[in-house]
C-alpha cells in the first residue's frame, strides 16, 4: 500500500485539477449573465450594495458564495470598498469590484462599463466555443479511424474481395 501512495497522490492531484479547469470554464460562461445582471441593477439606480442585494438571488453557483460572502461582510460593518476588494483575488470578478469601487468613489453610473463588460465577456464566451468546435473534428478522427473505417472494410470491402476471389480458377 506504502507503494501505491505517491500514485494515488498524483490521482488524486490530476483530479483535483481536472475539477478546478471545469469550474473555471462554468465560471467564464457564467460571467455575462452575472455583467447583464449588475447592468440592469445599475440601470434600476441601485447602488452598489443594493445591486448586490438584488442580484444575489438570482447570481449563478460559481460566484454566489463570493458574493453572500461580501455582503456578510458589509453586514458585520465593514465598508463597501473592504468588502468588494476580496474579489481581486477571483479572477472573473476582479473587474466588477474595479467598477464598482470606481462607481463608488466617482460618483458616475456604472451601467457603461457593466453592459461593455457584459459584451466582451460574451465574446469571449462566443470565441472559446468557437475554439472548441474548431477543435472536434481533431477528436472525432480518432473514434472515425479506430472504429468506423474497420467496420467498413469488414463490411463492405472485405466481402467484395473474398467474392472476386472466389470466382478465379487457380
């Protein structure tokens, strides 16, 4: 068992890893909805705490506990701004907390930069997928050589060769 244990670990570590690859590729996908949402908070004139008041509800799975999490946060007493800057920390809300801070601070709506955020993480949405229907013709070769293209020698060459044969007098 001793033995086995550096081979588990690495198991173990490339699953680990495999997870944490799928959750960020949920996260990036959920990303315009999450723009779109604060946009339409911005829009409704909510300010920032209560935009994230209002969208919480409805934010998708990968970024709500961050966002429970802030406004926990802004409950105990912390300010707004404290709050907002653990997101720095997540990559995909690192420029919603810039926004919202900048909003904060400034005083400026931030519906502008919310629905131009919303596009670009959109497009980008749009360009991954892209990338992997580009991607799947690569894949499918393999399952088309191993499996397909035998079946069809089997069945369609192989018998058309044997019945030739069988017609030649030797």
């Amino acid at each position: 068992m001793e033995l086995l244990r550096p081979f588990l670990e690495l198991r173990q570590r490339a699953i680990s890893e495999r997870q944490r690859a799928n959750a960020k590729k949920v996260s990036i996908k959920e990303m315009p909805h999450v723009f779109g949402l604060m946009a339409i908070a911005s829009s409704s004139g909510l300010t920032g705490e209560l935009a994230l008041r209002a969208i919480s509800p409805f934010a998708p799975e990968s970024i709500s506990d961050q966002l429970h999490k802030s406004l926990l946060h802004i409950e105990s007493g912390k300010s707004f701004r404290t709050a907002i800057e653990e997101w720095y920390g997540h990559t995909n809300l690192r420029p919603m907390a810039r926004i919202l801070i900048e909003s904060m601070e400034s005083g400026t709506s931030a519906l502008p930069a919310f629905e131009s955020l919303g596009l670009d993480a959109l497009n980008k949405v749009r360009r991954n997928s892209e990338a992997a229907c580009k991607k799947l013709p690569v894949t499918m070769l393999i399952p088309l050589v191993v499996c397909i293209l035998p079946a069809f020698m089997l069945l369609s060459v192989v018998p058309t060769l044997i019945s030739g044969f069988s017609g030649i007098d030797w």
